[in-house]
C-alpha cells in the first residue's frame, strides 16, 4: 500500500500568469503564493485481479471497472480516471482512495493536489520513474484535457515543494524560489484570514475569458495582466523582506487589477465578506482562485484579527482554519 499526502495553496499575486502562453507574452511573470494544511490525500493499493476501484470519500462516488481499459471518461472523476489511465498499465489491479480537506469549488487548488498526490503514488508503483517537474507538466497536460481550456500549473508547485515561493515562468522551464521560512512563515501566518465563501464556480470558464481577452487584442484585459505581474513583483519584494503590510498593499494591488478581468469575477457574498473584513480594519482582500466564488484571502494586523474575523463570519462566511504547509508532497509505502 501507498500513501500520499500533498498541501493545497493561496495564491498570494500572480495569479493567471501561469497560464500558457500568457507568461510568454508577459516576459519574466511570476506567481506568488503558499502551501496551506488543507490536504490531499490518496491511498493506492494492489489488487490480485484486474479490477480498478475508485472511492472518492469527499465526493462520496464510486467508480468501479474490470480493468483499465474499461474505465470510462466523462464522469465525475475523469480527471483522476485520466492520471490513471496514463499511468497504470493494463495488467494492475488498484484500489484507490482520494479525499481533498479543500471545500469543493474553494479555489485553493484542491484538485490539483489531489492530481498530484494520485500521480506521485502511481509514479512510484510503475516502473518508469517522473520526476517532480515531469509530474507537473504530466498533471497539467491532463488537465487540460478534462476541462477542455487551458489552464495554469502554479497548484501543483505549492502541493510538491510547500513553504511560501515566488514561481518565475520562463521558455525552457520553470523555476521555483523559497522566500521566506522559519520564524517569518509564522509572522505571516499571523497577517493571514482564508474564507470559503460557500459557493463554487468553474474557475476553467474566469481563466479561458482572460486568455481569450489578452490573445484577441483587449486592451483592458492586457493592461490588467501587466498590472498583475507588477503586484506580484510587488509581494515577492515586500516578503523577502518581511513587510507584511507592504505585501497587503501588493494584494491590494492585485486584485484592483484582477477583479475586471471576467464577468461576474464578484458576488454579492464576496463583496459583503470583503466590505466586513475592512470596517473591522483588515488591510486588504483578493479572491484565491479565480473568482465568481471559491475562497477570499485578507490581509490583516494581528491585533485586529479576531475582530476581523468575527465581522466575516457575521456576513456569512467561513473560516478556514490553515497553517502554511511548509513540505510538500509525502509518500509513504507500508
């Protein structure tokens, strides 16, 4: 039996710049953000036969075939069912169990941990061997097959490294830069409220719209993209030298940027939980993910944070209790 376990993440800036070919047309884009302790975790164990099993426990579905090649796409586990059919030969018998800590539709990247996390297991099982940046472009390339737009790759970082990076995008590869650790990641643990706003949205469909705007000419959506790439240069400098409040400003930012990117980017829920958070005196707001929904990330003196927070939940949100994750992907075979 395989276990694995892989942290989910906020996107702090940066967000969307990690999408091909986007990061192209903007030179030297970066994504910024941090691996949280809301988990995925997958179990993979053999079978003596040539049945594949899957149990989903937070979708609560269930998907069971004779073998390999009888495992259908289209439902509601096809991005799982892709990662296997890729990497099981036909000959494995599996049970596999996933479960995701992130809400559904909380854009913190819950599916793309659970990818990654059921990918590195089966990749330990075979006998040709990825390595970490091969399983990212593997899991991103079958993503975009299930959802059927591009779509970025800044997820599966946070979920193989943890800790809080600058990601930098670039033509031959990708390169990941640790900013902060130890006692700093704590400092900002403490500047940091997560809200899940209880409900979800495509974010393939907020991604496609600012993909679509930037390659046909928009210049609104152009000019929101370069602004973006500023703010993330802007919360890479103000972490690397710990001013927290600096780095809500960036995020400030960012979002004033973003926010237009995509028709219905804000909801009614998202603006009262926004406007709660700043009359109870939090510094900033931006939505991780790409809005429409999903989760609110806020910026706040640690003096002022349970008062915050009491204001947020009174306008219906819910905390999401999270400590910056700092390692990444674990496997572990019993």
């Amino acid at each position: 039996m395989i276990e694995v376990k892989a942290p989910t993440r906020v996107d702090l800036a940066g967000g969307t710049l990690d999408i091909y070919p986007l990061y192209l047309f903007e030179e030297g884009s970066l994504t910024v953000n941090a691996a949280i302790s809301l988990y995925s975790r997958v179990k993979i164990e053999k079978r003596r036969d040539k049945r594949i099993h899957i149990n989903s426990l937070d979708l609560e579905k269930e998907v069971k075939a004779r073998d390999i090649d009888s495992l259908r796409y289209g439902t509601e586990l096809d991005y799982l069912i892709r990662i296997i059919k890729f990497f099981v030969p036909p000959n494995i018998g599996l049970n596999i169990t996933t479960e995701s800590q992130a809400p559904r539709g909380s854009g913190i990247g819950g599916s793309s941990s659970l990818a990654l996390a059921l990918s590195a297991g089966l990749n330990r099982l075979g006998k040709k061997r990825y390595g970490l940046e091969e399983l990212i472009d593997i899991d991103t390339d079958l993503e975009v097959q299930s959802i059927g737009t591009p779509t970025g790759n800044q997820d599966y970082y946070a979920a193989c490294y943890g800790g809080v990076n600058a990601i930098w995008y670039g033509i031959e590869k990708d390169r990941i830069e640790p900013l902060i650790k130890g006692k700093m990641i704590e400092r900002l643990e403490e500047h940091l409220i997560l809200t899940f706003t209880g409900k979800s949205r495509r974010s393939s469909l907020t991604n496609w719209q600012a993909v679509r705007g930037y390659i046909d000419g928009n210049r609104g959506i152009v000019d929101r993209m370069r602004r973006i790439r500023e703010a993330a240069l802007d919360m890479r400098r103000a972490i690397l030298k710990a001013d927290f409040k600096r780095a809500a400003d960036a995020l400030k930012k960012e979002w004033e940027a973003r926010k237009g990117l995509a028709e219905g980017m804000v909801t009614p829920k998202i603006r009262r939980i926004m406007s709660g958070a700043m009359a109870a005196g939090a510094w900033a707001n931006k939505i991780s993910g790409a809005g429409g929904g999903g989760s609110v990330i806020t910026f706040v003196k640690p003096e002022r944070r349970e008062r915050v927070i009491r204001a947020i939940e009174e306008v219906g949100g819910e905390i999401l209790d999270f400590k910056i994750a700092r390692k990444g992907l674990r496997i572990r075979e019993l």
